[in-house]
C-alpha cells in the first residue's frame, strides 16, 4: 500500500460519511416524525463531529506530504482532499464551534424578524455572524481578499473580481431587457386550478423524460424542493401548489438537472473526491439548462402543452405559442425564488454586490437595509414593500452563506455557455424537445461534462464542454432573443 | 468535568450514531431505491466502522477505571459501558473481521440454499460460521460455556441452563395442549379478500389504540415488519395480503409493542445506554403481550370484529364469539413466524436445543438436518416437508445468530408474568379492552416497566414489575385456560 492508496481508503469512508450526513438532512425534510427535531440534532451534531475530526485527522496530512498521484485522476483526488484539510487545519477549533453555535441561534431569529417584518430584532445577531465570518474568513485568506477565500467554499478557483466583471457586465443588459418588458404587453397569465394528484404523475413523467434514474433515485414531497445524494442514491422533492402547476413541473426539472449531474457521473469515481459535482456554480449551470434553456424553451413547452391538456383538460390557454408566452412571463414581484429568467439575475447580483462589501467592511450591518432597498429601487424599478421582501427574504446570511448567492447566477451564465454549444453540437435540437425528447441534449451534458464530476476544475469543467472562456455573453444574447420574440420588443 | 462525565458526553455521540446506523437500516427496507444496495453496504460499512473503533477506544478504558458512580443510575451507565468495552476488547479484530465477512457471503448462500432445497449447498458455509463464532464464543467466555457467553448479547445476565430449565418445563405443557387441540374441532377459518387499503386504515386505529405516538414515529410499508430507533424518533412497518388481514394487524400491534417500550423511556435517558430496552427478552415480552394476551383476548377482539365490519362489511364471521376463535385458530405449519401462541414456542425450543448443543461440540453441523427433523415430528407429530420448511427456514444462523432465538419465547413466559401481574393490578381490564380502551394496561407497562429502559437488569427489570421471579408457569396457566375454552378441552 502506497500513501495514496492509504489516503484513499480512510477518504473512501468519510465520503460515506458525508452520504450518510446528506442522507440525514433529506430524511429530515421529507419522513422525519415532527418530535424527533431536537433529537435529530444531535445525530447531526455527532456525525458532523466524526467528519470533522477525519478532516483535521493528522494522517491525512502525512499521507499527502507522501503521497505521489501517478496520472491525472490522482493529482485530481489529491487537490480535493488537499484543500478540505487545508482549509480545516486553517480555522481554529473554538471559532469553528462558536460560528456553528452561533449561526443556529441565528437562524431562528432570523425566521422569528421575517415573520415580524422586524428588522432591528434581526440586525444584532447578523452583526455577530458577519464578525465571526470576517474573523473566518481572515484565518483563510491569508494574503487573500475574505470574500475570495470564501468563495472557495462553493467555487473553487474563482474571484470575486472575475465575478463582478461578468456581472456588472451582465446587470445593465438584465436591467435594460426588464425596463422593456414592462412596457410591452403581457402573454397571457394561467388561471384556474389543477389537481395535485396530476401534477405529481406528470411531474414524475417529467422527470424520466429528462433521464433521470427512479432506480437511483425516488421523488418525495417536501416545503422546499431540493436534490440529495450522490451516485446510486440521489433522491428529489418537489411541492405542488393547486393554482400554480408550473411551480411543481419546473422545480422538479430543476432538481432533476442536478440530480442527473450526480446520478451520471463515472462509476470509477463513486465514493471519491470526483464522484459528486464540481461546485455550486457548475451544479446550477445543469438544473438551469435542464429547467429553462431546455424546458421553457419553444420546442418543449410545445410538447408539454400537449401533456397538460390530456391531464388537465381544457385550462383555458388556447394553444402552444400562447402557453410559450405563459410558461415564460416576466411577472413584477419581490422574491428571488419566484423571479423567471429575465429578472433573477437580478435578485442575486444585488446580493453578491452586497455581501462582498459587507466581507469587506465597506458597507455596515447598520446600512445593509438601506442599500438592499436603494438598490432594488433601481434595478427593478419599483420599492421594497416590506422587508420580508426585501433584507430578510433569503435564509443564507442568518447562517453564515457568504459567497453562496453568486453561484446561482454563476450558473446560468454557464448555462448559456453549455446551451450556445449544444446547438450547435446538436441543430436538430428543436425537432426532438417538440417531441419530448430531451435526450440529443442530456447525453451530450453527460458525456461532456457530467460524467467528469470533480475531475476539473470548474472553470475548465465549463470550458472544456462548452468549447469556451466563460462569460456572461451567450446567456445575454439568449435572452435577448427570446425575451424579444415573446415580448415582440 | 470528572472522568464520568467525560465518558457521558463520548458516550452520548456514540448513542447517536448508533441511532444513524439504525435509521439507514430503516430506509433500506422502506425507502431505499433498489439500485443503491452495494452503495448502501459501503455507507453501513463506513459507519459501523467509526462504531468499532469508538467501542474500542483506549479513553473508554481509562474512564471506565477512573469513574466513581454517585447513584444506581451511574452505576447502571458504567455496567453497559463497561459490558460493550470488555466485550470488543475480548475479540481479536481480525476474528471480527473474517466473521463480518464470511456471515454476509454465508446469508447469500443460504437465502439461494432455500430457494434450491439444497441443505448441501449451504452445510460447508454453515461449518464456518459456527467454527468462527465457536472461536468468539471461546474468546468472550473465558471459563464459562460459550453459549453463555453468547448469549450476553442479546440478554444480559442469563445462563443456558437457566433458559433450559425453564424451557424443558414448558415443553411438554404445549406438546400435550397442541396434541389435545388437534384433536378437538377447530373454531371457523377467515375467508374472502380484504382490501390493502382498508387494512392499512386500519392498523394505524390499531397503533394509535395501543399508545404508539405518530408524533414520534411513523409506520410504512417493508417486506418484513419491523420497529425501529429509539427515544423521539421510533418508526414501524406493517405488510398487507389480501387475504389474510390479521397478518396486518397483529403485524402492527407487534410492532407497536416493541416500539411503545421505546417511545415510553424516561427522557431523562434519552441518547444514554440506558435509552433502549434492556434486552431482547424483555422487548419480545412488550410486543408480545400487546400482540397475544392483549390484542388477541376475548374483550379486545370484541371490539376488533367490530372495528372490522365497520371496515369490510359482512365478512362471514357471524359474531364476536365466533371470531375469537377464528383470531386464535391453530393450524398446521412449519413456519415459525406464522404460527399461533400454543405452538410458536414448540418452533423456538427445537432451535435454543439444537443450536445450545452445537456451540457445546455435542452436536455437529452434518448431523443438523436429521436432528431438526426427528425434533420436529416428535413436538408436531408430522414431518418435516422440504428442508425450506425445516433447517433452511431461518436466516439467523447463517449470520451468526447464535443465542437470539431463545430470547422470543423467553419473551412470552416474561409476557405471562407480566400479564399475570397485570390482571391483578387491573381487575376490570376486559371491560376497557372490550371498548378497544388498552390505556390501563399501557400504562401498567409503562410505569412499572418501559420507562426504566436499561436501568435494571432484564430479569430484575420483570421482577420488579410482574413481583415474582420468572417463571414459565403463568404462561403455562394463561394457554391451557384460553385454549380449552377456544377449544373446549
């Protein structure tokens, strides 16, 4: 045995271990008995304290001064491995514990603000979270920018200043595209109601058009839809909602973009470093092609409209090009979740600029209100009517999540970089969507890029399938177009 | 911080995933899909690994010998430590290693072994897993017999020759009753077909009526009944068959028994050793006084067949009387799992003396079958069929189960003191029970037995409750007066 095929083996069990942890987390939203709250936690507590201390075991650190990777794969596995002790060994064990403590008492205050619509009740305890993030991120960085270095967390190798440089170039063309919008006429808004009992069966038919595995996987309902797991056992949730069919239908065609990214990852690498996606970034980058780019295009929404009426009847939308419209409207609103194509990017730009100044002590906890609501103003054109549509809308700051946000529009512009070269990998492309055929399209993400899982870099995961530099260019020329054909702009 | 509650705090996450391992054993049976099998196996492997070392580790040692108990309960804390430490200390690792291995490739050969009818096939692997837990036995038993030693796992405290004593007196006493039953004529069977659904329904009115808390629990179907966890978080399953609804509700109340031990332990001992039931024994004699001397009574099923044409309309059972017996019909069989209280028992004796003898060498493996047949026919008065009835019946001893299944009946004759001790508690029980009102047994149990989980020894903790040293003589009492009334002897 080598120290590479020692590091492996202890590596091989901690990765079951972190299956095991994320299977905990889908049992809790999904079959967990509403008692067993508080007693869960303590299950989570102690097997997050086994991961823990394999992270920091010193073995690790031995094996990897030894170890000599013999081919690509290996000196993939060994930088995985490598930055998770690195950045383990780098923050000391009483801060790690205090940011733990103190992110779950803030995670409550936080619900109990947003109920309130109190934002002073909220703003003392995100002062704290924010301190010990900055102290956090202080023991990272190093040299380093604190935002950097928590960037790395969810995408590694990437910079805040490449990410303000792709979005500062993409937010006036969002803002511009939405300022036209509004002027324009409408498609035609859904109506009525729609049996949920349908929506789950079509939802499921949804799910195995888009390839992904019920062998592998299972569909339960949950608050929040969400994708768990990683090779054979990679589990979804969806919600279902009577008055809006489209929430259940593309949320689930979401989850299952990420889920088929884990499900069609090598089998060489299960139970690997490589064997669960890349980073956040390149994970939405798949549930955002699968959702939008794939599913609200023309072609498919022309299929799906088919499905609906023979589920639902006669819903009141006369026919495909009209439903297009309705799939794809742009409606005013407050929320992140909510927001369609257009104006998403828009919610997560304006946080990504503020969290990045708050880590850089350039904006203050006290003025984090004033500027959510000023920026909002601006980019949407209309005011924050209450701050639970505004500052205490999102979960993520309350637990510590800095550098989180900007992987959701991350992913899109690689959405649009993967989308622009699948046609014209695959010109056809169209032809098969209309018939419910998605498969042209998930093959080639899988052969090109998901059945790589970590074995590059995200940034190269992103260019070696889409044959380019990243950037926000594509995904902008995409909704130009479309956003321009709906809205006759 | 003194050395007890240093072990305390380790011992509380040791607890906890334990739990964990428990709730992955749960999802396989119940939500698990069917492609993540061999993944699964790693998951498990990985976390009963971090189990293994945690029972071994050197600390518990030292706390072990530096901790002064203060109270019974300490005291009680220290025993079930120190038990399972002693007891992972004792076997080699390596012997722990080749049996984990070798049991897991002997279950397949014996699950295919029944499916051919081939006793040859799963003779030579047999062999070797009595050899390897012969070799285990001897390294846990020192100067004491190695089923004693054995038997240790499953229930603390007790000898062979005591379970042989009490079981060679109860013997003949069923032998003799089954002879008589066979004779007399036979109560009317179930007929007809009963819908799933409906069964379903209710069994959970079923589980609710016998206390099990849904708040802290929940019940799904599994191939093969089961209770599961412990303290805030104890799940259940039930099957349904069309035509054979008891399955499904004495199935549940079964279950329930075991699981209402569980959900009733004083909190005080939650994620403590002595959160769960004390041992095997005293579990089976919950699940079994809920299932037998309650749910299948003369009061109980009253309201029972009422409860059931509620459900299923004229099922051609004209009256209450009537399906007492029909609830409690003794049929010819040779599956243990499905046989009725007079002759389970019979089924059980047959294997504690076969399996006592082989660990003593005084039987060996070749000579199994011929045994087990010519035990049979001398207890059942007919023979063994196919060995699929017979030898290959079980799945126990091919993983190495050797002393678990004397714990089922030593679970009934606890369950007759028990229920000896609560009729007297309880005079007017049958009026409660006749209005599907179990509150005043449940509770007996609850106070004087399930709430003190691990606190007393098992035999201590059914003296304490039933007042009387064990014996099988009110078990013994309860069957003939019951089946000579059913059967009119």
């Amino acid at each position: 045995m080598t120290a590479f095929d020692d590091l492996m083996t202890f590596q091989r069990d901690t990765e079951a271990l972190r299956l095991i942890s994320w299977r905990l987390g889908w049992d809790q939203e999904t079959m967990m008995p509403k008692g067993a709250a508080e007693q869960r936690g303590e299950e989570m507590a102690a097997i997050e304290g086994v991961l823990h201390a394999r992270r920091l075991d010193p073995r690790v650190g031995d094996w990897l001064e030894q170890a000599e990777p013999q081919d690509e794969v290996q000196t993939s596995h060994l930088r995985h491995i490598r930055r998770d002790f690195d950045r383990a060994s780098k923050v000391p064990a009483d801060l790690a514990a205090t940011i733990a403590r103190i992110t779950s008492t803030a995670q409550g205050k936080w619900a109990q603000a947003r109920s309130d619509e109190d934002v002073a009740a909220f703003l003392p305890v995100l002062q704290e979270v924010v301190d010990l993030k900055r102290q956090e991120g202080a023991a990272l960085a190093g040299n380093d920018a604190i935002y950097d270095a928590m960037l790395q967390d969810y995408e590694p190798g990437t910079t805040g200043a490449q990410l303000a440089a792709m979005f500062d170039a993409l937010r006036p063309e969002l803002s511009d595209l939405r300022a036209a919008i509004r002027e324009a006429e409408a498609p035609a808004k859904l109506k009525g109601t729609f049996d949920e009992t349908k929506q789950l069966v079509l939802s499921e038919v949804l799910a195995l058009t888009f390839g992904y595995s019920l062998h592998n996987g299972r569909i339960d309902k949950a608050v929040h839809p969400f994708s768990s797991g990683s090779g054979h056992d990679v589990r979804i949730t969806t919600r279902t909602n009577p008055q809006d069919p489209f929430n259940c239908f593309y949320s689930t065609i979401h989850e299952v973009g990420h889920a088929c990214y884990e499900q069609s990852i090598d089998d060489a690498y299960l139970l690997t470093p490589l064997g669960r996606g890349v980073s956040m970034g390149v994970h939405e980058s798949q549930s955002r092609i699968y959702e939008n780019q794939l599913g609200r295009s023309r072609a498919f929404t022309g299929w799906l409209y088919g499905q609906m009426r023979d589920a639902f009847g006669d819903f009141g939308i006369p026919d495909e090009e009209v439903f297009y419209g309705t799939v794809n409207r742009v409606n005013e609103g407050f929320i992140r979740t909510e927001a369609d194509e257009v104006q998403y990017n828009l919610h997560v730009l304006l946080r990504f600029d503020l969290e990045r100044a708050l880590m850089a002590g350039d904006l203050q906890v006290d003025d984090l209100e004033s500027a959510w609501n000023d920026r909002f103003e601006a980019d949407f054109g209309y005011p924050i009517d209450k701050p639970s549509n505004g500052i205490l809308q999102d979960v993520h700051w309350s637990v510590g999540l800095f550098g989180y946000f900007p992987t959701y529009s991350l992913g899109n512009v690689y959405a649009g970089c993967l989308h622009a070269a699948l046609r014209k990998a695959v010109p056809d492309l169209d032809t098969h969507l209309a018939q419910g055929d998605t498969k042209p399209a998930t093959t080639w993400l899988r052969e090109n890029l998901q059945q790589h899982g970590g074995l590059y870099e995200p940034r190269e995961t992103i260019q070696r399938a889409s044959g380019m530099e990243p950037s926000e260019a594509p995904l902008v020329a995409y909704l130009k177009d479309k956003f321009s054909g709906i809205y006759r702009l």
